[in-house]
C-alpha cells in the first residue's frame, strides 16, 4: 500500500510550495507530482495550444484520464506520493477514489484569501485569470478533508500542522474506504 498526500486547493494557492517543503521534511520517501511538473517539464505541446495549432479543449479529457491512471500505476508499485491536484471537474473525485482504492490517502485542504489568489496568478502569468477565482468558489463544496490548511499561516506551521496530523491520524476524508485497513 502506497501513502499518498494529496494536496488540493484553488490554482496560485500554495499547494507546490508546501509540496516542496513537506518533501523535505517527511521521514519517508515521496515523489512530489503535479500536472506543473508535466507542463514544465515539456510533456504537453505548451507553446502550439497557446498559438492555436491545437485546442486544449480537444485534448484535456483524455490527458487528465492518464495523469489520474498514472497516478494509480505509481501507487500501485509502491510509491509514495505528494499530489497536488485541483478537482474542478464533475466526477473526478469520485474517478480517483475508485483509482486510489487500496492506498493510504491523506486528503488535505488547502485554503488561501481570494484577493491574495488573484493577486498571484496575475503575477505568475501561467494561468488563464479568472480561473483562482473559480476555483475558490467552487473546489471545495461537498469534500471531506483529514485536515484544512491557511496558506497566510505560513509554509513552516503548515507543514509542521499536516505531519503531524499525517502522522497520528485515523483517515476520515473523502477517501476513507480507499485504503484497506
């Protein structure tokens, strides 16, 4: 069994930073994995969806069908996972706790202000504006988390709060019955 911490909060909301440092200090080896790795990284044709040669919208169904089924191939050889993942559409949670059964999901919530989430993704320039905005509004209805984080409490205290809860925990979050006990 695989122990995932899956880190979901608006776009521009903290998750990478707190990956970063969770992998850092966590006493265990863990991959850190998000769909940023994969853009950054090349993986997607980046530059030819933002000149027109080819629609994201075309292709975003079936990429997000194998970043989820990787996802499940990683745990199921026995890797450790921080995932940092938006769920902003209909069925994914659902999708990735079917894919996840059988692993130690620790689902965690990521909170940040909406004046401090526009403020960064109109910096970082990576992001359609307006999608921090909705997913603030939207993300986190009808989710059950072991633990909800504040990005203004700081990286250090945030981290130090979710090992902590990660270490002594009874899993009751939106994947409990994912993992056999």
């Amino acid at each position: 069994m695989a122990r995932i911490i899956f880190l979901h909060g608006a776009s521009s909301s903290g998750k990478s930073t707190i990956a970063r440092r969770l992998q850092a200090r966590i006493e265990e080896p863990f991959w850190h994995i998000s769909i940023d790795h994969l853009r950054d990284a090349g993986v997607l044709p980046t530059e030819r969806f933002r000149s027109g040669d080819f629609r994201w919208t075309d292709c975003r169904s079936a990429f997000f069908d194998g970043f989820h089924g990787s996802l499940k191939a990683y745990a199921d050889a026995g890797n450790n996972l921080i995932l940092e993942h938006i769920l902003d559409r209909e069925g994914w949670l659902e999708e990735l706790v079917d894919l996840l059964a059988g692993h130690d999901v620790f689902f965690v919530a990521i909170h940040c202000p909406l004046d401090v989430l526009i403020e960064r993704e109109t910096a970082r320039g990576d992001r359609p504006l307006g999608n921090a905005k909705r997913d603030f509004e939207t993300i986190h209805i009808g989710k059950t988390y072991e633990i909800e984080l504040q990005s203004e409490d700081g990286v250090e205290e945030n981290v130090e709060t979710l090992l902590r809860a990660w270490r002594g925990s009874r899993r009751s979050s939106s994947f409990v019955g994912s993992a056999t006990d």
